[in-house]
C-alpha cells in the first residue's frame, strides 16, 4: 500500500475535530509563508539603515524570497506526490521555522540574504503541499469550506504582512519580523506531529532512487525560467521596459521556458511508451482538463485585480487623502475582517451549491469594487471607501474557495501535489504581475500627464495622482470582466 494510500484511509476514519485541528496547523504556515513576503517591505528603509546597504541592494532581501518560493514550488509538489505530502510538508515546516531563526540575527546583508533562501524553501515545500493535503484529509462534503478556511489564511497574510510588520517595528528591532514565525512555527510543528496522518518512511533503496527517479533537468530549466522572468518584471518595472537588462531577462526567460515545455512533453511521450522512464516534473497532460485550467487561469487573474487596491490604495489614503498611516490601515484592515467573516460562509455554500455558479457571483461583485474604484476622488467618505473595500474582500472570499476546490478536484490523486503546487504558483504570480502592472499603469500616467518621467508621488499635483490611479483602476475593472468571462465560459461550457 503507498504512502496516500495509507493517508487517506487514515484519513476515513479522522473525527472532525482532528481535522480542523490539522486545518488550522496548515493554515498557520500558509499565513506565515505569504505574510512573510510583504511583512519586510515596510522594514526595508530601517533594513537599509542598519545593515549599511543601498536600496536597491535592500530589495534583494524581498526579491529573493519571492523568486526561490515560486521556482521551487512545482519540485516540492513533485516530490509530494512521490514520498508522500505530509512528509514534504512537515520538513518544509521545519525549514522555514529555522529560516525565520535565523533572519532575526543581525549578522549582516549576504547571512540575511541566505536566511530568507532557508525560510522560502520551507515555505515552498509547505505551500506546494497544502491544497493536496486538504484534498485527502477532507471528504467531498466539507472540502470547499476547508478550501475557504486555508484561502483566508492566505489572503490574512497578503493583506496584514506590513501592518504587522509595522506595528513590531514601532516597539522591536527589525529582527522580531522574523522571530515572530518561531513560537507560531513551534507551536504548528507540535500539532502536525501529533495530528497528521501517520505513515513508514520509505526504504532506503527508494530514497536512494530519488536521484534517478525525480526529473532534475526540468526542475532546474523550470527554476531559471521563473527566476530570469521575475527578475525581468522588477527590472522592467525599475528601469523602464526597453532597458537592455529586462529584454535580455525576459529573452533568457522565453528560452529555459521553451526548453523546458518541449523537455516535459519529451519525457511524456517517453512515459507513455515505457512505464519505467522518469516521469516528467509537470505532466503538461494535467493541461488537457480544461476545468483545472480555467479554474487556474481565474485564480491568476482574481489576485492580478485585487493587488491593484493592494498597491494604489495606501497611495490614495496617504498622500492624496493625507490621512495617517494609523488611520488608514484602520480602513484597509476593512478586506481582511470580510475575509474572516464572508470566507467561512462562501465555504459552506460551496459544499451544497453548484461552485461554477457561485464563482461567477463572486467575480461579478469583484468587477463592481473595481469600477467603484475609478469613482474615488478627494471628497470621498470614509463610509464608501469601507464599502468598496468590504465589496472587493466579500466578492474575493465568495469566488477563491469554490474556485480552489475546482482546481484541485478535477486532476488525478496521483496529481495532486503538482495541482496544488502550480495553483500556488498562479497565486504567486498573480500577486507579482498585479503590483507591476498596478505601478506601471499608474505611473506610466503620471509621467505623461506631466511630461517628464516619475516614479513617485507628487506632492503639489493631486490630479496627476487621480488621473494615474483612475486609469489604473480601469485597467483592474478590465481583468475582472476578463476573469468574468473566463468564469462565465466554464460555466456554460460545463452545462
């Protein structure tokens, strides 16, 4: 009997309880590994200060996390799928808890540098991980709330990373960012020991077959493809699309891209002919099911809209609204809270009503944030920022988690951990695509409404502001209605 195998006939005979319990071990490292990739934004100018770096060196120390998450991702979802998630998972808790260990100390740039490399292979692992062992823990009836309950962990730790990080920073040294982690890592740690399904390790000769069983030559091509493309957007974004470094980035990019799709496809093939040839990092077969990849592309665009809001709107409540930082992260503290609250009853819905239906509701309200958006000026009330706010986080929770449970219940059991994987990584690139496209946009306006090049507020032109962040948020509206028909077509495709 394998490893899932045994999981999941542990897993029949689990109480609820003992499942919301290893549901809320799960959510606490999904918190910390996505929390983790913002909380250092707003610590970077004290970062810089004390470590006697450069800014554009400081911003390696938030780049670093996020190419190493998003490259290996896939590979730990692999590996999942072989010897065993929970396996992965519970070492990849481990890792990111000793990262967060270790990133406290101040013990220069290039030791900080390699402390976060630590934290984003643990976070890789357990994120890669995750949706699979929800997947095989929950039964049917309860697995889109369970889905809800993991997405709001998720979209808590998007969203409240530098409020957190602010609110450390005014009492403790930059370091507590990271020591934060530990206790809650510890204390995840002890549960999954204790409540995770129990399963024998492996025998040496199949550890041993790892070298020759796992494709290492995709797993390598797949990570420079992501690495030279995330690298790409930042440079892109920094230095202007038409600099030499991003087209050689994004060309650099293209290529391990190519070489790796023709690679996998090779690999299939030899699959298909010879059961004993190692199987592919990513079966591109898994694409063939056009529900899981409607139900990706979705997801990718839902967290492109949203961090739109994400980027423009501490923009909008600071500068342009003058309010305080206090005060507007009371407002914006307005997503996560509907997330808390709308996410659990989306969940429910999800397990008794038709979830391609109660997708298309979700995005729906989604576009209709969006556009409100685009009405804001300097005389809006407080009360129709909340609303939009609450508009934008109720439409996000009712669409995520019945749209995550699509993705991961339309693939194989054997694909589970490379499914929950790449819906990671389209979450991550979403993420990452959203804030380029959100800063570009807006200052891309700017810059022509002024007719010099800017990349920052400017104090005495509140119009300039306006008219960047209008079109930003048009642009928002746009991928929403985008988002909206990608949802509408699966939904009449499947009927």
């Amino acid at each position: 009997m394998s490893i899932e195998e045994k999981t999941e006939e542990a897993a029949e005979t689990m109480s609820d309880r003992r499942r919301q319990l290893i549901l809320v071990a799960i959510g606490c490292f999904n918190f910390m590994a996505t929390s983790v990739a913002s909380i250092v934004n707003i610590a970077l100018p004290t970062m810089t200060r004390e470590l006697n770096v450069p800014m554009d060196h400081a911003t390696w120390i938030v780049s670093i996390y996020l190419i190493a998450v998003s490259g290996l991702l896939v590979f730990f979802g692999r590996l999942g799928d072989m010897i065993g998630k929970i396996r992965v998972f519970r070492a990849g808790t481990l890792v990111f808890t000793l990262g967060s260990l270790l990133a406290g100390f101040n013990f220069g740039f290039w030791f900080l540098i390699f402390a976060r490399f630590v934290q984003a292979w643990g976070a890789a692992m357990t994120m890669s991980n995750s949706f699979g062992i929800i997947t095989a823990v929950f039964p049917p009836r309860s697995r889109t709330r369970a889905m809800a309950a993991i997405g709001i962990f998720v979209s808590l730790g998007a969203v409240t990373g530098p409020g957190l990080g602010g609110l450390i920073l005014q009492f403790l040294p930059w370091g507590y960012i990271f020591w934060i982690n530990v206790p809650i890592g510890l204390f995840a740690i002890a549960m999954g020991a204790k409540l995770f399904p129990k399963s024998k390790p492996l025998g040496g000769a199949r550890c041993r077959n790892l070298r020759r069983d796992l494709d290492w030559k995709g797993a390598a091509l797949f990570f420079c493809a992501i690495s030279f493309l995330f690298l790409g957007v930042e440079m892109g974004q920094n230095n202007g699309f038409l600099h030499p470094a991003f087209v050689v980035l994004i060309l650099g990019a293209a290529i391990f891209g190519s070489t790796f799709i023709v690679a996998e496809f090779r690999l299939c093939d030899k699959l298909e002919a010879d059961q004993m040839s190692i199987p592919p990092l990513i079966d591109l077969r898994i694409f063939r099911n056009r529900l899981f990849s409607i139900s990706l592309v979705a997801g990718l665009f839902i967290f492109m809209t949203n961090f739109f809001s994400n980027i423009i709107m501490p923009f909008y409540l600071q500068n342009l609204r003058g309010w305080t930082p206090g005060h507007a992260g009371l407002v914006m503290m307005a997503f996560p809270i509907t997330m808390i609250i709308i996410g659990p009853i989306a969940g429910w819905i999800g397990d008794y009503a038709n979830k391609e239906i109660i997708t298309v509701v979700g995005i729906t309200l989604v576009a209709v944030s969006q556009f409100s958006y685009t009405l804001f000026d300097e005389q809006t009330t407080w009360l129709a920022l909340v609303a939009a706010i609450v508009l934008n986080a109720g439409g996000t929770a009712i669409f995520q988690s019945p749209n995550n449970a699509l993705v991961m219940s339309t693939v194989e059991k054997r694909y589970l951990g490379v499914a929950g994987s790449i819906n990671a990584l389209a979450r991550n690139l979403g993420m990452i695509t959203g804030i380029s496209a959100a800063t570009v946009v807006l200052f891309t306006t700017m810059s022509a409404r002024l007719g010099h090049r800017v990349i920052h507020y400017v104090d005495d032109r509140p119009d300039v502001f306006l008219s960047g962040m209008h079109a930003a948020f048009y642009v928002s509206f746009g991928l929403s209605l985008v988002t909206l028909g990608v949802v509408g077509f699966r939904l009449f495709s499947r009927k």
